[in-house]
C-alpha cells in the first residue's frame, strides 16, 4: 500500500498554529526561522506545490518545526505521510527529506502522529522518517511514536523551544519538557510518545 491520502477523515489541529507562533517567539531575531503555516482547512492545497514549498524552505533553516497529521505506512515505512491540509493534499514522505541538505539544521521536529514509527531491519536501522531526515544531514529529530494528543502535543512543544530558546542545548531542553510534562499529566501517554534521536557526529 502506497499512501496518498488519510483513510479516515482528518481533524482539525487547533493548536497547530499556536505551536508555530512559539516556535517563532522563542528565538525572536536571534535564530532565522523560516515558517510556511498551510491551514488545516483548506481544500485548495496543491500536494506538489504544498509539499514543494516546505521543502525548499528546509534547506538551510536551522530549525523546522512541523505541526500536521501524520501516518505511518506499515508496508512502505519510507512512504510514510505527512498531510499538510484537510483535503488530503500536500503529502510530505520520508524520501522528500532525503534530497534536502539538512547540515545547516540543529533540529527537525515533527509534530504530528505516528512520525517515530519505524521498521527495524538487519543491522538496526531504523527506516521511516528518522531514517529521511538523518541522512538529510540534520542533527536531530524529534518525533512522536504514536497517535498523539493535540494539547498536550502543544504544551510539550511549547515548553521544549522555551527552554531551548533560553540557549539550553537540546538535549537539556527535551529532558526539561519532558519533565514539565509529567507534572502536567500522570499517564506516560501523553508525553512518553516524544522521541529524540541524533545523527552522526559531524
């Protein structure tokens, strides 16, 4: 199965956007933040030209925040998708990272469900997004390992670029959200989905 749209109806993400404006706020003018915001809404979305623009965005950012749905392609883990729009448009795969140069990228985080999902094969390769955007040459990513909540998905995120903008390293600044979450909700749930992975050391 190749996907190329959602089999179940996609939800509006409300605090998609709040999410974006924190990504925004926490580096000010200190860090050239690059933000292509494509609402949940629409139906006019081009799946070439929505997937288009965020990759040529990509290149060269220092940090891509992306906030959509997401799913994982049990059968095809690199055709995984991210959907940019309501109307099934704008799908985003694993493979469209791999073309962009990430060198330049200190983190990619992907907010949206199933993302960390991958297919581990011989020698422990993980295949599916990490696998996409670790050989772009990004440093890091961040995703999730399962369907998560939107709020709580926001609030996570929310405190881990506050802290990151505070000019904690990242590592720090994901043990400190993850941290803040545990306090703000008992259930690993929902802040135990949020994964943290490195590239090889330039």
């Amino acid at each position: 199965m190749y996907v190329t749209k959602n089999p179940n109806p996609l939800k509006a993400l409300p605090s998609a956007l709040e999410e974006a404006s924190v990504v925004a706020k926490s580096f000010g003018r200190r860090v050239p933040v690059k933000l292509i915001l494509i609402s949940s809404q629409s139906s006019r979305v081009d799946r070439n030209s929505a997937a288009s623009s965020v990759i040529g965005a990509a290149g060269g950012a220092a940090i891509i925040h992306i906030a959509a749905h997401g799913i994982f392609d049990t059968n095809n883990p690199m055709a995984s998708a991210i959907f940019l729009s309501s109307s099934n448009n704008g799908v985003l795969r694993p493979s469209d990272f791999v073309s962009v140069d990430l060198s330049k990228t200190s983190i990619v985080s992907l907010s949206a469900c199933d993302t960390g999902q991958s297919e581990i094969r011989k020698g422990g390769e993980a295949i599916g997004f990490v696998r996409g955007i670790l050989l772009a040459g990004a440093q890091r990513v961040l995703l999730t390992q399962w369907k998560v909540e939107d709020r709580s998905a926001s609030e996570f995120f929310r405190d881990f670029y506050t802290q990151l903008g505070d000019k904690r390293d990242i590592i720090r600044a994901y043990q400190s959200a993850i941290l803040q979450a545990t306090h703000g909700y008992a259930h690993p749930f929902y802040w135990a989905g949020f994964v943290l992975y490195s590239g090889v050391p330039k």
